[in-house]
C-alpha cells in the first residue's frame, strides 16, 4: 500500500497533543500540590492514586494522631480531591484518574462518618438526571461524580426520569441546584416543562442543563435554564452560585459562552 | 446454534475496497451493495416537537424523505439509502415504526418509479430493552423489539438494524475507570451472548418477510469510549483505551453475521473494516460527512472500504442550502461520486490508500483501523473464532501491539500519558486467564458485587 | 493604468493542481496558499439576532472563530483560513467591520502562538455602493466601501474581497430573458469597467497595509445565473445559458488581478479555474462541502485546482455534533486532508481527474469548467485579453464550442431544451459586432430605454 | 487526463433530466392548448411566444372584427398567459419564457386599455417587497412577474423596503396578499415586524414569505405568515386565497409541507 515519508506526515496532520505535552509528569505537579502536613499528605496522595486502601490506612493514623475525623474530610479527603481536580483542569490528568480518586474519597468520608457522630456539612446539594425518556446517562455519570468530588451531595435520580419525579425532588430536597442531561433533541423538551412546574410551584433555582443534544440557545429559552457544556461546567456553576448566589442572569453571563 | 468464523473473507488486506464486498447484498428498489459502487445512506432526526403524536412524527419522516430523494435526482445520484434510526416512540409502539416505514417507502417507490433511482430503506428500531435502572434485555422488552422488527420489515423497510446494547452496565462502569477486563467482560463476553439472541431473533424475522438483517454496531460501548475520548486535546480517555475498546468490539459485532446477518453493517460501527475482513459483509461507514453528528478522528480513512457512506444523523432543519438532508445528502452522494469513479478508472486502491493515509497517522484509533492493521486484528479474532472471550482478547492484544509497532517506526506520536495507558492495558491483558470459563467466574463475581446495576439473569447467568 | 494578460500562466492544462498555484501567496500568521497544500477557509454568517447592535456583533464572531479554531486543533488540521462575509452594518459601519476583524485576530494569534496552527483571516465587505433602487457606484458609497477596507486591513484582516456588483441592474433584466447581448454587456463590459476602479483602490489599501488583496466574484450574476439553473430537473433556466454566462465571468473577474489583485480568490468564483490558467493566482473554491449554503451540479469538479476549500456559508448554530461552523470546518479539512495526501505521496494528478471526472458529463456547466476544457476558456481570453468585449465574447463562443464537442463525443448528454438554448446563443454571438466602441453605444441605446434603473453615469459613460 | 468510458459514465451520475425529457416539444403542448376561435388563436400563440407586436396585431384585428377590448384581456391575453403557466408548471417550458410572456400580455393589456374607457378588474391586488436591508431582488422579481401574469395587480415595493413603507402601503392599497422576499438571515426579521405592526393596527391578511434565507418553521412563528418555497407558490397562495378566503390556518394547511 501507499505510504507516508515520515517527515510529510507533519504536512498533513499536527499532533498538537503530542508537540504541546507538558513537560512534568501527572506525578511530579501532584507532588507540588499535597500538602505538607505529614499526617494529611499519606491522604492525599492516596486519593490521587485513587487507592481506598491506602486513604483508609492514612486515615486510621490521622485519627489515632488525634485528628478530627469530620475536620479530615474537608482537610485531607478534599484538599486531595482539590489537587486532582486542579490536574484535570489543567489538562494533566485524564477523567479516569478522577473517577477513582472520587470513589476513593467517597470511602473515606464514609469511613469518617462511622468514627464520630457528628455529621459533615456539604458544600451544598444538588439534584441530578438524565431527561424522560433518555438512557444516554454516561454524561450524567460524569456530572455527579465530579459534583461529589468537590464536595456537593448529589441527589442522583437516575436516567429516563420523568418530570414529576424531579419536581418532588426539588420540593423535598430543597438543592441549591437542579441538573438536567439529554443526548436526544427529543427528550430534552422536558427541560422547559421541568423549568415551568416549577416556576408555576413558585421555585425559583438554577437548573444548568447539558449533554450532547442541549445547546446553549435551547436553554436560554426557559427562565431557570443554565446551560454548560462540560461536565466539570456543572461543579464551576455549582461552585458560582456559592459564591455569588442563585441568579440566573449572573450564571447566563459568566456560562453562556456561545 | 450460530456458525462462529474461524477463517479471513479476503486472502489479503489489500483485496479489501471500498464499494465491493466479497458477498454484495441486493435490498429495496433495484439497490445492490457492495457490488461495485457505493452508495450514499441519509440518516436524520425528527424535530423534537415532531414526536409528540404519531400523525406529527409520519409527516415529518414524509418530509424528510421527499427532500432526500428530490435532493438525488436534483443532482443525478444513480442509488441512495435511507436510514430511519428509531426515536423511542417508534420502536415502543411498534406500529408507529410500521406506519412510518410505510409512508417512506411509499415516497420512495414513487421516486423509484419516476426516475429509476435505485434506492432502500434502513430502519433501526431503538434497542429499548431496560427498566428505568436496570437493563432488562430478555422478556417482554425483547418481544416488543422483536414486534417492532416485525412491524418495519412488513411496512417497507429493507434492511434491519440495531445498536444493541448488551454488556453495557458493566462497560460503562469499567470504562471511565481504565478496568480493562471489565471493558472485555462487557462488551466482548456479554455483549457478545446477548447478540447472539439478538440476532438470530432479526435473522429469521428478516427472512419471514423477505428482508435484509443488516447488521449492529457496539455503539453503546466502543463509540462511548470514543466519544469521551474525543478529540486530540480532550482529557476524558486516552485514545490508546479507546481504540482497544474498538477492537475488542469487533469480536461481538461479528456474532450479527454469524447469527445469520448479512451486511450491510451500520455506518457508526467503526469495527466495520475488521468485521469486513473476516465475514465478507458490505458495510456502512461514516466519518468526515457526519461531522453533523459527531467529531472524529479518522474522517477520511474509515471510507477505505465502506460500500454505503452514510451522515450518521442530522436534525431535520433548515440550512441556506435547503434542509439539513438536502445538505448532508448531497455531501455524501458528491463523496459518493468521488470513489465511483475511481472505481470505474481503475484508481480505487489508490484513493482507497490516500483515505488511510489521510489519519493513519492522526490518532492511535486510526493507526489501528486503517485497513492493513484492521484485517490483522481480525486475523486475531478469527485464530479462535469459538470462543467469543478469546476472540475479543486477541483483538485487544493485536491491537496493543499494532500501537507499538507503529510507535517504533516513528510514524505514528503517541503522548507519555497515551502510552502510559497503553503498557497498562497491556500489562492487565498479560495478565488475563486464557480460560474462558475462568474469566468468566471470575468476572460474575467481581462485577456482580462494584456494579450494582448488572444482573447476571439478563445474560441467562 | 492596469496591464491586461494576454498570455496563459500555464504552459497546459495538465500543469494546474490542487495546492499549487504559480504565484503562491503569503498571507497572515504563517500562511502560504498555493505553495503545496491545500487549506480550508471556514465560512459563516452571525445568527440573525446578533446583528442588533457592534457588541453583540463582535461577540458571536469571537464564538465564531474560537470554535472553529478549537475544532481545528481538536483532528490536527496544520492550517485554516476564516472568512468574515460582510453583514451590511459592518460595511456600512466600517469601524464595525473593523473591530470584527480585530477581534478575531486576536483570537487567531492566541491559537497560533500556542498551537502554530497556520492561519489567516479574509474580510469581504459587502458592496454596498446602492442606493433603494438603483446602483450608486461612484461618489459617497464608493468612498465608504473603501473605508470599510482601509478599517478591515488596518485591524487584521489578511485578505481582502469583494463581490462587487458592476453591471448588474443590465445583467438582473437580461438573465431572465434570454438576452445574449445583455448578459455580455452587464457582465463583460460593464462589470470589468467597475472591476477595474474598484480592484485600483482595493489593491493600494492592501498595498499601504501590508495585507493581501485576494480577489472577487461574479456573485452578481454568474451566480445567480447558476441558483437560477438551478438542479437537473429545475425549470428556470437553461443550464447552458448559465455556462455561458460564468465563461464571460471569467473576462471579468480577471480585472481584479491585472489591477493588482493576487489571489487567493474567492470560494464562489465557480469560473476560478478559467482565472487561475490565465493568471497563475491561487484560488478558493467550494461545492460538495458547501451544501450548507447552495446546491451545485459540481460538487467534486471544483476542488480540481483549489488551494483553498471552502463551505461559502453556514449560519452558527448548534448541530449534533458541535457548532455548525465547527462541522462544516472538519468536513473541509478532512477534504484537504485527502488532497494533502495525495500531494505527498505523488497521485495528485490522478485525485485531480477523479474530482473532475465525477462531474465533467454531469451538467454543462461542469464539462465546461473541467480543467482542460476551462484552460482552453482561458485561450480564448487571453487571445483578445486587451479587449474586455471581445475577450468575454471569446470566452461565450469558446463555451458554446466546447458543449457541442462535448454533445458531439456522446459523453455529455443534454435536453432537447438545452440544445435549443445553447443554439440560440450561439447564433446570438455569431451575429453580434466584433466592434467593441459599436457593441457599446448599441447597447447603451437599447438599455438605457429598456432597463429603466440602468444609469450609465455609474460607469463613466 | 484520466477519462470515463462512455458506458460507466451512467454508473456515476444519471442525467434524469434527460431521462425524463417529454416526448412532445413546448411548441406542440402549446398547439395543443390554444384556444380554438380563430381571432384569439393569434393573440394566445403571440403570447406564447413572447412577440409583443404580434401580439397587438392580434388584438387589433379581434376589435376591428367587433370584440370588446376588456373581453379580449380576460379571453385571449389571460387564455394565452394560461397556456403559459401551465407548461411552465408542468415543467415544459422554463421561465425565461414565461417572463417574455409575461413582458407581451402587459404590452397587450396597455394597447386594450387605450381602445376602451372601461377599467380591466384584476384578480386582486398583491404588494411585493424585498427586506429591509436586503438587495436580493430577483426572487421577488419572478414572483412579481408571475403574480402579473396571472392577472393580479402588483404593488412593486422593490428591494431594501423599509417595513413603515409595507405598512403604509398596505393601509392604502388594501390588498389581498403582501408577499416579502429575504434571502439573509439577517434580514428576514422585518417580516416579523412587518406582522407585528401591521396586528397592532388590526390588520388581517395573509403574509407570503419567501426567498432563500426564509424557511417554513421561521415564517410559521408570527401569525400571518405563509411559507412559500417557489416563486409560483406566489401565485398559488393568491389563487387560494380568492377560492377559499384568506384563513391563515387553512393557507398554512395547504402550503406548510416541511
Ligand atoms: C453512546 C451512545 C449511546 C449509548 C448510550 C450509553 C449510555 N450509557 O449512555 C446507547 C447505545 C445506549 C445509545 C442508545 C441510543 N442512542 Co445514542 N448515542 C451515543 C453516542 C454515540 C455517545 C453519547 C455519549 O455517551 N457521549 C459521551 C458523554 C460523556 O457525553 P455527554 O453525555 O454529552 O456529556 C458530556 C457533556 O455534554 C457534559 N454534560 C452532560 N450532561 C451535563 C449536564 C450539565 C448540567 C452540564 C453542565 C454538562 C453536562 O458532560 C459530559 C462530558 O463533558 C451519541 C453521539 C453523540 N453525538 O452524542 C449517540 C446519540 C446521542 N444517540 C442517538 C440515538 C438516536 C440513540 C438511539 C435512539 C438509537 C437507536 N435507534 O437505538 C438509542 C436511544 C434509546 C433511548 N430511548 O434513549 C442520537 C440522538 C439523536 C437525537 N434525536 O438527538 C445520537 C446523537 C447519535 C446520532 N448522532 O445519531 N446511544
Ligand atoms: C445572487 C446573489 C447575490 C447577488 C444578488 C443579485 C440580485 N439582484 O438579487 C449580489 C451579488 C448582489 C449579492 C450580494 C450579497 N450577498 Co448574496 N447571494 C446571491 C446568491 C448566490 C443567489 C441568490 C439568488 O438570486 N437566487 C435565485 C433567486 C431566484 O432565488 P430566491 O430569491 O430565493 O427566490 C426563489 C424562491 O425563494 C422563491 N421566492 C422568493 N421570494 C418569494 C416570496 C414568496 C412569497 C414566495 C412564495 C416565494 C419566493 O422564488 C424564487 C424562485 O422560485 C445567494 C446564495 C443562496 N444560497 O441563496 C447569495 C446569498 C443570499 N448572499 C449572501 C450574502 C452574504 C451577500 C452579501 C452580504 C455578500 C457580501 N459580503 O457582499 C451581499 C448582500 C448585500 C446586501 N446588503 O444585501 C448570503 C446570505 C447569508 C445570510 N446571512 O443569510 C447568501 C445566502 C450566500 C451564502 N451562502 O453565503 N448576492
């Protein structure tokens, strides 16, 4: 068969992921990040590598040192959490490695919980599901991993949830936030009708919308509608509305990039 | 029982061309593919609003389909194909997917009798085998799919297709957790067993109405793991996991043919060109005119041996070239054109490398489906075409090793973090069982406990 | 004073290629077009809301561009062009027009200086030298265009292009009535007389701002002779008469280069190919990627000679599969891509014949255009290259000769309507003056009383 | 050059145009259809035909042999524009034609108008216009031009028409049918001012909206609009309206296909 000389490749396509890879390894900027504390650094590190066992391991020493365990999750479990998701921004680490970080910290807040009696405070709650009518829920998946990540407590209703279901939900759990994901132009109208039983219940709270159908011109059509296009856009408008509070308007101009 | 393959359709990579297929396929009005010219295959979606009421979504497919054929003969296209990929409703209330299959085929007969284009419909009912949370691929939901099969091959549809999903609860888990036998249990272990019934379910309904069963596409795992690992600088998958997903892919899509589908396979099945090498089937492909429905990697390269081109799916709209079919349509037929002629001017090797070349080197997907590389990892399939986990074992072990060989001629640029992955897939691949039965124990028990979702009884476990 | 070509660029028809133009440009952040590769130029219009005010204007094409850079990266295109369309504000308002083009450069330097991706802008205000009812083009409007260019080239546009409008108010009456002598003296006289004077001024603004200026189109007329045609079946115009048409387009659109202009010339300009075997310029062009914005009977045929690709137009807004600009921008690149292969690997010439090929026999005006046929249209232009009449008038008669060998080898075959057609433009131009002062003042008489909003003033007459 | 042999050149394109082309020529169809008396024949066939001085010979002659001028409009000059139309939308003749047609029945109608103190009754007034903002002008043209031939009386706004100006003349002419042209999608927003102003007024009439920017789903957003896709939609829509009345609805049933 025909082939290329290497040295025509570059004339016609540019592995731009290759020539601009940074020069530190994941490894070596997650080393410059933990840190120093040297009961919470044996944590942190064991939530980047992801490996429960270790972050329980790290754990038991704190608390046997005479750690809070509730003061651990949000000064060992999150600050770890806080470099992996750091990495991931900046385009060092890959979502895997964020996937099984998270599950290793939800272990571990887990574990604080059964040392002590007090119960940890959330960053703040949120509602999440995929449209009626839709099973494309990998997005969703994402999106509710990384909220919890960063400290929100998700309330996940799951795929081909019907819109009821998501109104009982707000009224019962009271979210700072509501998310919605659609894949299908056909399911995502259930936003608007999402959108306006709550208006007409007198709920007035952001409802960040995305997934592969939704596009930005869809959701500004209904009042409460959000949109954001990556996942981690859900934990920067959750992160936003603590910040800034709840106004859509605010969220529309910092998130409506299109 | 289904025959496995064991053997290659084609003595040789280089016998392998876009257009021709070792066992060409007559479907619909006057249409055969793979005998010699490719055909351009128009896929769409309805409006949203058009799903609210049977009557609501027949027009809008009736539109659709008198755009698409007006579009054709405007231009002079000699074939062309239609695709109705089913919305939920359709498939769910399988005499909607009837009527709609009806009304189309009705335009289209008319077209055929007009003007001679030769021309067939595709319909692909919405695999909608699963409770809320669960999948529930046996029982009642299979017989609605089946009803739905049923129901488009007695209304006009040609050709049967689907996107099954099988093995996917435990794929969706593994994969965004770089679990790589997870990524083989689901989709080359199960994914596998539940085609299997699947498709010998298609392959007799096709045969009662004197239909085409087509073929699947593991969309709900290999196209999921590409579509997170997306493009060049996106972060989500290394594209080294992804491509292996693709190959073990392979070896469950192959189960359609054996189970007594036979071709054309479905455009979003970028395993096609290794299902092509082994079974001998025409397929469907898609990849720089789908831009529409999705971004790629290998736009070129995946048309080295398609037989019908197809968009994927595009939003029926209006663009200032018409309707969003009239559009994408075109592009095809024009796409089309371009490899007929080559064929007709003893050019087609020529164009069908220049297509390779264009992303051999682009992506490690690419480096692995450009022809040559595909037909090997379907050497590594049929090698022990029995047994269904071995198969799509082999698949991913080629597959690491094309990586590298291509890695070592110093064409194909991986980054560290691609590479990483890949000697990790690699290493946990080495370290698999070669006993089926094994695996498979070893699997149950795992998955059974980290995937809350998955329910042995699906796969008859 | 402009010095006229009279000689071809090309020794044959055979020497012109995809990628290579005689005369490569130098344009933008790294770019060079016609020098061995092909690129694609993106092109878009703002959704209709953004036009309301400069703000939201400048916004949606900063989406704009930062879309259709990312995608770019995102399958490793090596390089892109953008091309801004005017929306009449942003001429109208040349500071608009201005701060467009500054906004998108600087987008556009951010991605080269973190990528090196090569790249380029082009503006092409709109011309807007009218009045309700009539042409204005002398005085005030002429002035305003030409600030337009000064504001766009001062802010960073890399290229810059018109479709003026010379000779259209004669052309709009005649098209649609068979008028032989109108459609050659609305294009070929009147429309090279503006050319000139608009083409003296684009050239010393580009000169003065060390930017490139590229080329025009007969958008005006050619085009609209070609919409007009329309498809195969399209009963508003014969095909012939808009071949006919486009060749004397050619006499006029070369204006721009003998006053200064070095191309690349613009996407629309269906007769680049004629230009480029008398000039030796580089040349965009569009068609089977550019469904988006019009439907052509030569969807492969034009890629030919190109040395940009481009989609001619798509409003932004959301598809599947990103932003429409997005989509249709992979499209083009994956069709350089392909050309950029074969460039490299030695089969250009055989890529060009089979782009040529699919459509030479489908439609006259592709047979005409094919690149033997359009190198011989160039002949007879530069034959009489000093005369813009008689040049045109050659180019309209060579045109007729070619379709009947074309009938004549059986291989191009047309309708009875369209033979009768041609027939009697061919018997028009036989008939018509060699003189190019009498061809003028009889048409000055018989227009002037018969198109009631010709004003000879606009042409200094 | 590479060339295609002549036999596979069918494999890679069908010319259907010329696959399809009619047995019967235009002129033959037109014989067909000519109206039999021997004092119209003339006026119909110089209509067909395009020839304004045959065309007034013709008329000529019929009232000297004692025909009503006023008559002669509606029985030979719309009988022969009727002979034209109707190959034209069988697909026998091509436009061009129908414009030089077109270009002799208004000559015709002229000369009968001067023979006569009588005033001809047109079908119905349409006024036309182009977009403010938008130069495209020919599309308009055609539907004017066909409009006329069918015996409708054209108010020619032209292009670039201010929507104040639409209004105005449609307060004054009291039209049936106001057709608007766009082929931008920037500018096909004054349609729905031009809807607006002219309900705020209390104005009811069909809308016809067309030209190559303009589609179906956009024209159906504002109340009075009708979508047409060909310029001899035009004509259809008028011809429906004096059958059926200007009902939106029903208009929309018959026209909105897509
Ligand atoms: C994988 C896939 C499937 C899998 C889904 C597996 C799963 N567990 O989800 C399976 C095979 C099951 C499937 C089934 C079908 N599919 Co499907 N599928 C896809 C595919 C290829 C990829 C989707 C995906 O997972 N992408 C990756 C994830 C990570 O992306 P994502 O969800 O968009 O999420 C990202 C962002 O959007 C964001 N995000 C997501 N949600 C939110 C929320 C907030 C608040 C924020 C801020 C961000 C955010 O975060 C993520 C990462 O950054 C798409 C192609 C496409 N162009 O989208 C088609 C696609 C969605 N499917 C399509 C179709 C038609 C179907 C079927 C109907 C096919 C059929 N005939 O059988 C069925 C649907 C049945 C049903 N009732 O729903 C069409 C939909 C067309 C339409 N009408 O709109 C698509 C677009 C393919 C196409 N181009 O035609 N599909
Ligand atoms: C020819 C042409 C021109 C000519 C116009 C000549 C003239 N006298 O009209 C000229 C060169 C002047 C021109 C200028 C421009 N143009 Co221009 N032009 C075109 C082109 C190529 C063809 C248009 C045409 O005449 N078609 C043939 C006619 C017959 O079609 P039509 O009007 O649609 O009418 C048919 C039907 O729609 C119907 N119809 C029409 N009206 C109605 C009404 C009713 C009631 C009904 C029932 C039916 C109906 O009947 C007709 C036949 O059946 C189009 C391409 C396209 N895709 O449309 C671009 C196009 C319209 N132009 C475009 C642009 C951008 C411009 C410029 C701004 C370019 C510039 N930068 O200079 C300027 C505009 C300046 C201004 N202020 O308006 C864009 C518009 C993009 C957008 N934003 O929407 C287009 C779409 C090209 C593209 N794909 O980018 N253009």
């Amino acid at each position: 068969m025909l082939d290329l000389k290497l040295e025509d490749i570059d004339g016609i396509l540019v592995r731009y992921n290759v020539a601009l890879e940074k020069e530190m390894t994941p490894d070596e900027a997650a080393e410059e990040l933990y840190p120093k504390d040297e009961l919470v650094y044996p944590i942190a590190k064991a939530i980047y590598e992801g490996e429960e066992d270790d972050v329980i391991d790290g754990l038991k020493a704190a608390i046997d040192a005479g750690k809070d365990p509730i003061t651990l999750i949000n000064e060992s479990l999150m600050v770890g959490m806080g470099v992996v998701s750091q990495l991931y921004d900046e385009g060092i680490i890959f979502l895997p490695n964020v996937m099984m970080s998270a599950d290793a910290m939800l272990d571990g807040i887990e574990f604080c919980k059964t040392q002590t009696t007090e119960v940890p405070e959330p960053k703040g709650k949120v509602v999440c599901h995929v449209a009626e009518g839709d099973v494309h829920d990998i997005g969703k998946n994402i999106v509710a991993a990384l909220l919890r990540a960063s400290g929100y407590e998700v309330i996940d209703l799951g795929r081909d949830c019907p819109v009821d279901e998501v109104i009982e939900a707000v009224e019962k759990e009271k979210p700072m936030l509501v998310t919605g994901t659609a894949l299908m132009t056909t399911t995502m109208y259930a936003f608007k009708e999402i959108n306006d039983k709550l208006l007409e219940k007198g709920i007035q709270l952001p409802f960040a919308c995305g997934g592969g159908a939704v596009n930005q011109d869809f959701v500004a059509q209904y009042d409460l509608g959000v949109y954001g296009e990556e996942a981690s856009d859900a934990v920067k408008i959750a992160n936003f509305i603590v910040e800034n509070g709840e106004g859509i308007e605010k969220l529309r101009e910092e998130f409506h990039k299109h | 029982m289904v025959k496995k393959y064991t053997s290659m359709a084609y003595a040789s990579a280089d016998d392998m061309l876009f257009g021709n297929a070792k066992f060409p396929v007559k479907a619909g009005l006057g249409l055969e593919i793979g005998a010699g010219y490719t055909t351009p295959e128009i896929n769409y979606a309805p409006r949203p609003q058009a799903g609210k009421s049977k009557e609501k979504l027949i027009k809008e497919y009736e539109r659709i389909t008198t755009d698409s054929m007006a579009r054709m003969v405007q231009i002079g296209a000699p074939s062309v194909v239609l695709e109705t990929e089913h919305v939920e409703q359709m498939t769910n209330n399988p005499e909607w997917g009837g009527a709609v299959a009806h009304a189309q085929k009705t335009i289209m007969e008319e077209y055929h009798d007009e003007y001679g284009i030769k021309c067939a419909l595709r319909h692909t009912p919405g695999d909608i085998r699963e409770d809320r949370d669960y999948l529930k691929l046996t029982g009642d939901k299979f017989d609605l799919l089946m009803e739905s099969f049923e129901q488009v091959a007695q209304n006009g549809a040609d050709l049967l297709s689907v996107e099954s999903m099988g093995g996917k609860e435990v794929f969706d888990y593994s994969i965004l957790r770089n679990d790589t036998a997870g990524i083989l249990f689901g989709i080359g272990v199960l994914g596998s067993m539940d085609m299997e019934t699947v498709w010998t379910g298609v392959a007799d309904i096709a045969k009662k109405n004197g239909v085409v069963a087509a073929g699947d596409t593991d969309c709900a795992q290999a196209n999921t793991a590409m579509f997170i690992a997306g493009g060049l600088l996106d972060k989500n998958l290394a594209h080294t996991i992804a491509i292996v997903a693709r190959a073990i892919s392979a070896g469950r899509s192959l189960c359609a043919y054996e189970a007594g589908a036979t071709g054309p396979g479905k455009d979003c099945g970028y395993e096609n060109t290794i299902l092509k090498s082994i079974s001998g089937v025409p397929i469907a492909q898609e990849g720089k005119t789908s831009t529409c429905a999705h971004s790629d990697v290998m736009g070129n390269l995946v048309m080295q041996c398609c037989d019908l081109w197809s968009n994927e799916s595009v939003e029926y709209h209006g663009e200032f070239g018409g309707t969003s079919v009239q559009c994408w349509g075109e592009s095809l037929a024009y796409d089309c054109s371009l490899m007929n002629v080559a064929l007709k001017t003893g050019k087609a090797k020529d164009l069908r490398d220049m297509f390779t070349l264009s992303d051999k080197y682009r992506d490690p997907q690419g480096y692995v489906l450009a022809y040559d590389n595909a037909y090997r990892v379907g050497e590594a399939i049929a090698k022990d075409g029995n047994d269904n986990y071995l198969r799509a074992k082999n698949a991913a072990v080629e597959c690491c090793n094309i990586i590298n060989e291509g890695v070592a001629s110093g064409k194909l640029k991986l980054t560290r973090f691609e590479i990483n992955a890949l000697t990790k897939v690699k290493d946990d691949l080495d370290a698999l069982t070669d006993d089926s039965d094994k695996f498979m124990s070893d699997c149950l028990t795992r998955f059974k406990e980290e995937v809350a979702v998955f329910r042995p009884e699906n796969y008859g476990l």
